[in-house]
C-alpha cells in the first residue's frame, strides 16, 4: 500500500464528506439487518395462528405491523444507499479529477528529453485508465469495504447469539468462498492486464495508420497493414476469449457456494426446528442471512484485487510524478528581456544519441541585430535556436542574455519574450483564428487579419469557405506547406516578442513571398534580435550578420559583402543559388 500513500493528501482534503459517507454507509448497513429479524416474527405469528395460539385479529394486526417495519426498513436502506453512492462515489471522482489535474500539471513542466523517452500512448494511459484504476479504490473499494466491514462487526455476533451451531455450520463455506473469488480475481487481473496491453497496442497501431494514411495510400500498403491487422485482431481475441473463460467461472461458482449455504441452513435449521431447538421462522431468517452475506464475502476478493491493481497504477503515476523536470526555473525575480545574445565557447551533446550537435561556439548578437545561420543540413542550427529558447542546457560553455548567464534569468519571462517558428511548425486542430490567437489570447480580429497580412497569408485565408474560421484538421493538414509556415509566422508575429526565431521557416515559399515577407519582418522586428535560419542566401543576404556553421563549428562570420569576397560554403551557394535564378 505504499505507493497509495500519495492519495492520503486527497482523502484529508475531503475528510468531513469522507466521514459523512462512512456514517451513511453504516446507516445504510444497520436498516438492512432489521429486515431478516421480522421476517422470522412474521413467520413466527403465522405459525402461532396455525397453531391456534393466537385469535385471528390478534395475528392480523401484528402481521400488518411487522410488514409495516419491513417495508419502511427496506425504504430507509435504500434512501441511505442512494445518500452512501451520492458522497463516497462523488470523493472518487473529486479525487480522479484532482489527481488529473495534478498528473497534467506536472507533465507540463517536464522537460523535452523526458517526451523523447516516453511514448504518447503511454503518457495518455497513465492520466487516463491508471487514474481509473485509482479511483475504483478511492470510491467502490472504500464503500464496499465499509459496508462489508460493518456486516460482519454486526452480523456474524448476532447470528452467533441467536444460533450458534447453526450460524457455525452457515458460515462454513464462506471463507472457502472468499480464497476461491480471491484467486479468480487474480487470474482475471492477470488476463485482462494482458487484454489492457494488448488494447493499448492496437490503438497505437491504428493511430499510427491513420496518421500516416497518406504514405500507406501513396505506396498501395492497404492489403498489407489489413494483415497486419488481422494478425493482432486474432492475437487479441485469443486474450480476450482466455480472459472470458476465467470470467465465466465466477457467478456459477458464487451460487453454487451459496446453494451450499442455504442447504446446510434448512438441513441443520430443519434437523434442529424438529428437535424443538429453534422456531420455524429462523431458518428463514438465516437464510436471508446468507444471502446477504455472499455478495460481501465475494467482494473481499473483489476488492483485493481492486486495490492491488490500483497500487500498480499508483506506481506508475508515482513513477511519472517524481520524475524531476530537468531544465528548473531556480529564478522568481522577472526580468525584462532586451535581446542581446551571446554564445561563449558553448559545447552541446545530445544525450540520447550522443551527437555532438555543437562544438566550442562562440558569437555574439547585439540587441536589434538581424543575424541569419547558414549551413549544411544537420550542422546544428536548429540546436541553437533550442538552445536560446532554454529547451536544453548547454554541455559546457555559456551563454549569455542581456549579459546574464541564461540560467539565472526567469525561464518563463525568457520564453515569453522570444517568437519561435520551429522547423516543423505545429498547429492546433482548431481554427486559423485561435491558431495565430495562440500568441496572443486576447487579440481582436482587425489585429489578427494585419498580422496576417504580414505574414502574407490574408489572401490565402480569405480565399477558404470559412476564412478564418477554417477548422484545420490534425497538426494543420489542411494547409499546404507554406501556408502552414506563414500562418505559423503570424503566431510568431501576433506575440509582439522581443526576439524572433525563425527556423528555416520561409523554404516552401516562393522567392517573390519570401521577399515579401523579410521586409514585413524587417519592419516588424524593427529593434528587435531576429535569428533566421535557413538555406537560401536570398533570406540571408540582408542581416547584419551571417554566421556559417559546419559540423557544429562556427566557420565563418559576417556580411553578406565581407562572406561574398572570402572562399567558402557562402560564396559557392551565392553562386548557385545566383546561377539557379539566371536559368
Ligand atoms: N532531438 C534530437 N535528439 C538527438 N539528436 C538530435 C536531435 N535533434 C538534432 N539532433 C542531431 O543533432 C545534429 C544537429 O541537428 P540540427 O537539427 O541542429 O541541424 P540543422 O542544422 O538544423 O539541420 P537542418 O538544416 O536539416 O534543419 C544532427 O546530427 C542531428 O542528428
Ligand atoms: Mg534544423
């Protein structure tokens, strides 16, 4: 139970309803023994009249009585079993959605490196079905338990008190019941956490087809990933029928016990009744005894596994929520940024693949200056536009903002002040309008069509049915490439930051747009840092400072004039690209 510990904070927050809950449930429990009691005296006074021992009106108006209390006994359990789900079910879901929130919040501010280790599905699972698991035993398992618990503290003394050899010979099977459910449970958990795993590994099949529809489409896969398919189907119904087959033993074994228990009462309650130990109407109370007692013993068992299973989801809850970010904000004190950039001797490995993206690089960047970054595919320019955002630390060396090391400044005030266009530009399923909204939330609609404007992706929103309305669909499908990279350029620009990032964010525009757009920017970015990454010396040519990277190395500096004399990666692709455009 170690690892439920975690839920203790849950259950002190909401112990007044919790303690409330634990009284209706033993409420509920103590009108539902009164029944059996006066099911016997109702007997009991028909033998009596049977007998003759009794006038007819006499038994007429204790009959009515008794009847009276065994329905409004069984009303009032009822009402407090509907009060008892009302609270103890209602914690659980309190519980579930705090915890969520907890789980999420705490997944928000882990670090890069920790979604390249764990899968989507698998983050998804633990804030989904494991939380589930959790709350079955804040809620179900709490209430059962109590109500089982409070039967027996009850029942099983006043059945002894009231019969003893018979209650002896009643309470036989039970316990034999109690271990076979227990071990059922455990061969079903077994199997269904198998039905679970292989569940979740058919959704992230399917997810994966889906998202990669078009390739599986454009290479005639269909038949192919429908073998697939049909393979897991079988696998998973082969689980799915083993877990069936152990399912299917639990209700006949469950009447079976109790058959057994309900013969030993009339058999030993019989026996005894003709021997003038006991009165006909016990045994029917016994009986009714028995029968409330199977279900409760049935879910010892049941609950068991219910809190082993959540024990195991804790676990790996747990796992998620210790895990410490990596990247901490250590600073409250807010600062406000100016863009001065500087990259000292700055050394970077990836840790997974241990790529040495960046090697001894320094360089520094004024406030307000255009600087561009050139360079091979993989050479690492995207790695410092990461590196400027703080999504990774540097290996060794330092940089710099507004001459500050980049550690103590307020990680949140950095990030806010920087306008990123990654590479693979992200968009939301949701519409154009809330897409660029993203930088700012409370922008209004004449803001967001001139920064559209801007971007140079008015005319081609304007031209859609819903305009900017368009709902787009998964990651932005719907739009092409470069309406993609410049609707991504307006939520860069929407944010108003004080520097710019843009990672080769203009290569699936045309020459003319492009144009268009760097001196939108350059007016936009007027006095602010702007980085531009790219591979075409068009995007370059203006900034004030071009910088080559080469296998992580800084190997040329400077402007457009001063690269284009010197030998080199800059002067060879200006001469492509130049000659590209001549023919
Ligand atoms: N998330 C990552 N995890 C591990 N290695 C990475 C990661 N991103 C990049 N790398 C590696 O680091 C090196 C530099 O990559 P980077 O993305 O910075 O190059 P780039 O200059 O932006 O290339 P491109 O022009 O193709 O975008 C590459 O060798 C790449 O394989
Ligand atoms: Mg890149």
């Amino acid at each position: 139970m170690k690892e439920l510990k975690h839920l203790n904070k849950y259950f002190k927050k909401y112990w007044l309803k919790l303690l409330i809950g634990i009284v209706i449930t033993i409420f509920a429990r103590l009108f539902q023994l009164i029944l059996p009691s006066y099911v016997n005296k109702t007997i009991t006074v028909v033998e009596s009249y049977i007998n003759a021992d009794i006038v007819k009106e006499t038994a007429r108006e204790q009959l009515t009585l008794f009847i009276l209390i065994i329905v409004g006994a069984a009303l009032l359990s009822g009402f407090f079993t509907f009060l008892m789900r009302q609270t103890v079910i209602n914690i659980s879901r309190y519980i579930e959605y705090d915890l969520k929130n907890e789980i999420f919040e705490h997944y928000q501010i882990l670090s890069l490196n920790f979604y390249k280790k764990n899968r989507t599905g698998d983050l998804m699972n633990r804030i989904s079905e494991d939380v589930n698991q959790v709350r079955l035993y804040a809620g179900p398992a709490i209430m059962y338990g109590i109500q089982t618990l409070t039967l027996f503290a009850c029942l099983i003394p006043l059945m002894f008190i009231k019969a003893p050899t018979l209650a002896a010979y009643t309470l036989l099977p039970l316990p034999i019941l109690s271990v076979l459910i227990y071990n059922i449970s455990k061969i079903i958990h077994k199997r269904s956490t198998v039905v679970q795993e292989y569940l979740s590994t058919l959704s992230t099949f399917t997810q994966e087809i889906f998202s990669g529809v078009s390739v599986i489409k454009a290479y005639a896969l269909e038949s192919q990933t429908n073998r697939e398919l049909t393979q897991l189907a079988i696998e998973g119904k082969d689980k799915s029928m083993s877990l069936a087959k152990v399912n299917a033993w639990f209700f006949p074994l469950m009447v079976l016990l109790i058959g057994i228990s309900n013969i030993l009462v009339i058999y030993i309650g019989g026996m005894q009744y003709i021997n003038g130990e006991i009165g006909i109407g016990l045994i029917a109370e016994f009986i009714l005894y028995v029968n409330m007692l199977t279900w409760p013993v049935a879910i010892v068992g049941w609950l068991t596994s219910i809190v082993q299973r959540a024990e195991a989801s804790q676990k790996r809850i747990n796992e998620f929520l210790n895990e410490k970010p990596e990247l901490e904000n250590s600073v409250s004190q807010s600062h406000k940024i100016q863009g001065k950039i500087e990259f000292k001797n700055v050394n970077f490995t990836y840790e997974d693949t241990e790529i040495d993206a960046l090697k001894n690089l320094s360089f520094t960047i004024n406030r307000g200056e255009t600087v561009a970054i050139l360079g091979k595919t993989g050479s690492g320019k995207s790695t410092i536009l990461d590196l400027v955002t703080r999504l990774y630390d540097v290996t060794s060396g330092e940089i710099f903002i507004d001459d500050e090391p980049i550690k103590n400044i307020n990680l949140n005030d950095l990030r806010k002040s920087i306008g990123a266009v990654p590479q693979d530009a992200f968009l939301f399923s949701d519409t154009i309008k809330n897409n660029i909204k993203f930088g700012k939330y409370d922008a209004s609609d004449e803001e967001i069509i001139s920064i559209a404007k801007e971007a140079v992706v008015h005319d081609n929103i304007i031209g859609f049915s819903k305009q900017y309305e368009t709902v787009l669909g998964e990651r932005g499908i719907t739009l092409s490439g470069g309406q993609k990279q410049r609707v991504s350029i307006a939520r860069a620009l929407m944010k108003n930051p004080d520097i710019y990032l843009f990672d080769d964010c203009l290569s699936a525009v045309d020459t003319e747009t492009e144009e268009e757009i760097l001196s939108n920017l350059k007016k936009a970015s007027n006095n602010k840092t702007t980085l531009i990454v790219s591979h075409r010396v068009s995007s370059a040519k203006n900034a004030d400072k071009i910088l080559i990277l080469e296998n992580g190395k800084l190997v040329q500096q400077g402007t457009h004039e001063e690269l284009n004399t010197t030998e080199g990666y800059y002067k060879s692709l200006y001469q492509n690209q130049l000659s590209e455009k001549e023919n």
